[in-house]
C-alpha cells in the first residue's frame, strides 16, 4: 500500500513539474513581429517640432522642445514570480535607465492613465526627478503620497477640465479599463511599496486628450470605455489601448472601436499597451503571450476596421522620436 501511494504522489509531482514547464514554455513564447514591420512608424526627421516617444506600456512622452509631458511613466518592469506572488515597488535602476534611454530630464507633468501598477507605480518617482507635477485621480494622489512626493506636486485631476502646460492643452477624459479580475477599487490611503501588485487598485481611468497648435492625440490606455464619454471630442490620432483586446470577443472589439475611434473621427489609430510588461525595457518590445492574450487576432481587426473606414494603422517606433501627424495633411 506504501509504495502504491509513494508510486501515485510521485506521478502527481511529474505531471505538476511537466505542466508548470509547459507553462513557462507558453508565458514566454512570444507572438512574432514580422508580418507587421510595413506598419512601423518612421523615426521623426531632426526638425520635427512635436516629437512623441513610445516607451511601452501606456508611457508615452510627448516634447515640443520647450516643454514635455509624460504618461504613466513605467520603467520598474517586475517579473512574472514577483508581480503575481511577491511584492512590487519602483526599481530605482529602472528607472534611471528607462529615463536615460528616452533622454528625458525635465517634465511639466507626468499622467498615470489608472493607477495599476503597471501605470503608476513608478510615476511619483518620476515626478520627483523630473520635477513633474503628478496628475491623477485621488488613488494615483495617495500612490504619491505614500512615495513622499510633495503635495505642491500632486494634482488631483477633474474630468473634462482643460488644463495647460507650456503649448500644450490637456483635458482628461472618463475611460474605463479593460474588464479583467483587476478592473475596479480604490487607493484610499497613501500607499507605501513594497506591496503586493494588486494593491495598486484602478482608481478612476482616464482618456487623455492632448492638443497643441492645431495638433491633437488621444492617449487611450485600456482597452474598456465609458460608453458616449467622448462623442463630442475630436482627435486626428489615436493611441489605442488594445491590451487584451485580442481575447474579447467580436460584439466588444466592435463597441470599443466604435465608441473610441469612431467617435473621435481619428485618421491614423497607433496601438499601444500590447507588449509584455514582464519583459525587462532594455531590450526590443515583445507582444503579450497567448493565452494572456491574443496579439495576432488584435492586429488582423485592425486591419480590417482600418481598410473599412480609410483609418491608417500604424505600429509605435519604439523608444526614437515619431511624429504620430505624419502624412495626414495640414494641421
């Protein structure tokens, strides 16, 4: 009878190690890039006068050479292990080299589109060195208060209420984020990292609405919306938010298009917020695995919207200067 039972534990203990190495075969295979390198934007020639940068995630700067703004500002990157069974908290290194890497010194502010993790953990850090202020909701506040960033540099913002920095104009907007186990909750009080992943709750989401001298960008990083949030709001581009797009079904691809780029009459949709954010920022972007997601069946809708209602699709350059306007005619 003992070795009956020592025989069928170590039968389970084989098949547990064999499905944890099969699933870490498939949380590391990553969808490849090449069928899409034709959608790759262009680097941005010297004199380009708005340059906007796209460092992963939902961390987008943008920079009219006398004033630069930042989204999110995610450069920590834990790994899979820490995020979903340890504690997080800002790595100071990453920081340094993702802000070195994207040549940034100096923010007028820095914008957590929501306040996961992988969105605000790291922006009160980034205020702080940039002298940023920190521009949120009340949950992304208390993330800076509980990093010690000094109230005179935490800014609570108010939905459809225009504010200004330097030439541009930026307006926050409701958004929601992509309906997961994560959606939802709030930060109540100033939280001190390390702390679990989860603890960094969605607080309210935001669109960003960026305009400056006839130029407009809408930074869309979830992929869930408020429905009519933005039927009266216009923006030549979008910055679309797809992650986890790819594992909703159709009838939700099709409401969230509808109700983010169609509402907006974008011309150009760039996708953002599709790469691993487990995957360290030194390297090349690489899309979320299946079956977290589904990048390939994201990109085809896509495409095909884009054909359908003459919207041009485009991929992000990675880290260099792009000038998201280009070839879309005068301002």
């Amino acid at each position: 009878m003992r070795l009956m039972l020592k025989k069928v534990l170590l039968a389970l203990m084989v098949m547990v190690l064999a499905t944890a190495a099969a699933l870490a075969v498939i949380l590391n295979s990553h969808p490849d890039m090449d069928a899409y390198q034709a959608l790759n934007s262009p680097t941005a020639p010297p004199a380009t006068p708005l340059k906007v940068r796209f460092l992963g995630v939902a961390t987008v700067v943008l920079d009219d050479g006398e004033t630069a703004i930042m989204t999110d500002g995610f450069f920590s990157r834990p790994g899979k292990l820490k995020s979903l069974a340890g504690r997080v908290g800002p790595d100071m290194d990453g920081i340094t080299r993702g802000l070195a890497r994207a040549g940034v010194t100096k923010l007028a502010a820095v914008i957590p589109v929501h306040s996961h993790y992988d969105h605000a953990m790291d922006s009160p850090e980034v205020a702080k060195r940039t002298g940023a202020m920190l521009v949120g909701s009340a949950s992304t506040a208390n993330i800076g208060r509980g990093w010690k960033l000094p109230e005179s540099q935490i800014r609570i913002a108010r939905l459809n209420e225009p504010m200004q920095f330097g030439r541009f104009t930026v307006t926050l907007l409701a958004s929601r984020h992509s309906p997961t186990g994560f959606t939802g909750g709030t930060i109540d009080k100033p939280l001190v990292p390390p702390v679990r992943a989860f603890d960094y709750k969605e607080g309210q989401s935001f669109a960003v609405l960026v305009q400056h001298e006839g130029r407009s960008l809408l930074i869309y990083g979830s992929a869930g919306f408020e429905p009519g949030a933005l039927a009266a709001v216009s923006a030549d581009v979008v910055m679309l938010g797809v992650g986890g797009l790819g594992s909703r079904d159709a009838a939700f691809r099709d409401s969230y298009w509808r109700e983010v780029v169609t509402a907006v009459k974008a011309k150009r949709v760039i996708p953002i917020h599709w790469d691993d954010f487990w995957v360290p920022s030194t390297g090349p972007m690489k899309p979320m695995p299946a079956p977290l997601d589904h990048f390939d069946v994201t990109m085809t809708f896509l495409r095909e919207r884009g054909a359908k209602e003459g919207i041009d699709i485009r991929l992000p350059a990675q880290w260099d200067a792009m000038d998201p306007w280009q070839g879309l005619g005068a301002k």
